[in-house]
C-alpha cells in the first residue's frame, strides 16, 4: 500500500471505528449477546476498503475536512459489508467457518445469533446515515443510495445469482453481471456516497461510477486469483473454497494468466477515468493499485 493511503488508512479506520464502537456499546441485559455478535463481525480485522473509498471519493471532489459525517457515511457502508460477510458465511450459504483468519460469526456464536446480528447490523447502517449532520434531502439521497447497493437492486441480488450459479457453467458476461451486484454495487455506493457529500456534480458523479465499476470488478477478479495462488494463512479464509463448492470465477473461466490481464485492464479503465479530477484524485488511484496489488 502507497504511504499515503497506509496515513489515510489508519485515519480512516480510527475514526470509522470508533463510530461504530459507540454505535454497537448501547445495548445492555438481554441484548448483550447481540451487541457481542455485531462488534465481533465488525472488529475482526478487514481493510476497510469500503469506508476509506468514501473518504478518497470526497477527496477527490474537494477538501474532506470540510466534510463534516464522512465517518458516519463511511461507518454505515463498513456495517453493511459485515452484515453481508455474517449472511455470507452461513450454512445455508456459503458455508464458511474462517473470516479473516478468525472463527465466522456463526461458529464463534451460534447460527441464530449469526442471523440475527446481521439483520441488525444491516438496519444499523440506515440509522447511521440518518443521525449524520447532513441536511435531510442529502441524507435521503444517501439512503436512496445504500438501499439500492444493499438490496434487491444490488448486493442480494448478486448473491442469489452466485448461488444459482453453483455446478453451472456461466459465460463472461453473466460472471461480470454477479459481481457487478455482488461486489460493485456496494463498492458503488460507497464511492457516491463520499462524492455527494462532498457536493459532486452529474458529471463528476459519472465519472466516479466508471472508476467504481472498474474496480468492483477488479478487486473480484483479484480475490479469484488469490483464491489459486494464495494459501488460508494470507487469506484469512478456507483457500480454494470457490472450487470446493464448483462456483464460476474469472480463473476458472478465463484461466489465470488471462485473469490476471483482466485485473489489469479493469485498472487501468479505473485511472483513466480519474484524469479529470487531477491530484485530488490520487488516494482513489492508489486504492486501484492496491486492490490488484494485494495478496489477501
């Protein structure tokens, strides 16, 4: 990761942490073992990915310190991506018993609990946009926003299409149109939701949505690489658990050294898409190096 983006990093996750900490510490008595379940979902490792892209989306925009409710923007978007992580990991999913070299929510607690943080940590999100300082039509675009990536319209769609898939042979683009609801439309949300609170204008929103469906794609494209090359220590998660349960990737269709180009062609989509904003720009262009850099 650029030194830049490892500062803005660790600004981000102190900040981001903290809101939702404060968001997750105000439930006593019988709500205590719910409370556990979402803080352990939320504070077991990750790279905050989702948060730091609306930090470095308003920054692209104008100065995010004048930005006053980015943490709470970007808290919101990281309770989304956990509640999903929780969902994902069930038995009646996925299946998964390691997350982020950790135990999965499931095995850590037990499976109804499992559901249930989930459900609460989605809800959690929503509360989070509405309690921010913006006025109350942006806060509504913000909604409008969260809701479309997280529901029907986006992330859940693109897992009910993953597990439709299972034994299936898919083309590439029926592959591009899982992920670009199953991964992108959060990553979307998160990169308009920085740009709009910033004061983006049409234009400036279009651009970004170039740049984020690019790197939506090519941070799946990456985690399909990893999931051949790399090993369950790195991962943090059972290694080759996409082949175990014969799901389509970019590998297994396209072969590795051709999902390899692919990332590379989705990034370099994702920068050129970036040349209007100029410098402002460079911690989004440095988040698109690292998402086909990375090796976990």
């Amino acid at each position: 990761m650029h030194p830049q983006l490892t500062q803005l990093s660790q600004t981000v996750r102190t900040a981001v942490d903290a809101r939702l900490h404060q968001a997750t510490t105000d439930f006593a008595g019988d709500g205590a073992q719910l409370r556990d379940a979402m803080a352990y979902s939320l504070t077991n490792g990750g790279k905050r990915v989702r948060p730091l892209l609306v930090y470095a989306s308003a920054m692209a925009i104008g100065n995010p310190r004048g930005v006053q409710g980015l943490d709470w923007l970007a808290a919101a978007v990281e309770a989304v991506h956990a509640y999903s992580l929780v969902h994902d990991d069930l038995p009646a999913m996925d299946d998964d018993d390691l997350r982020r070299g950790k135990p999965t929510a499931h095995i850590a607690f037990d499976e109804a609990t499992a559901i249930l943080a989930g459900d609460a940590l989605q809800t959690l999100a929503f509360e989070l946009v509405v309690h921010s300082p913006f006025c109350a039509d942006r806060q509504v675009a913000l909604v409008r926003t969260l809701a479309r990536a997280s529901g029907a319209r986006g992330m859940v769609l693109g897992q009910a299409i993953d597990l439709a898939a299972v034994d299936q042979q898919l083309t590439l683009e029926q592959l591009e149109t899982m992920h670009n609801y199953k991964t992108g439309a959060l990553i979307g949300a998160a990169v308009h939701m920085g740009a709009l609170a910033a004061g983006a204008n049409d234009t400036q929103l279009n651009l970004l949505a170039t740049y984020a469906r690019a790197i939506g794609l090519a941070f799946q494209v990456q985690d399909d690489i990893l999931d051949v090359i790399s090993d369950t220590e790195t991962l943090g998660k059972q290694q080759g658990a996409d082949r175990q349960h014969n799901k389509p990737t970019y590998v297994s269709l396209l072969g590795l050294e051709a999902a390899q180009a692919k990332a590379k062609e989705l990034h370099l989509c994702a920068v050129r898409a970036l040349e209007a904003f100029g410098p402002a720009a460079d911690a989004l262009r440095q988040l698109a190096d690292y998402i086909i850099e990375r090796r976990a």
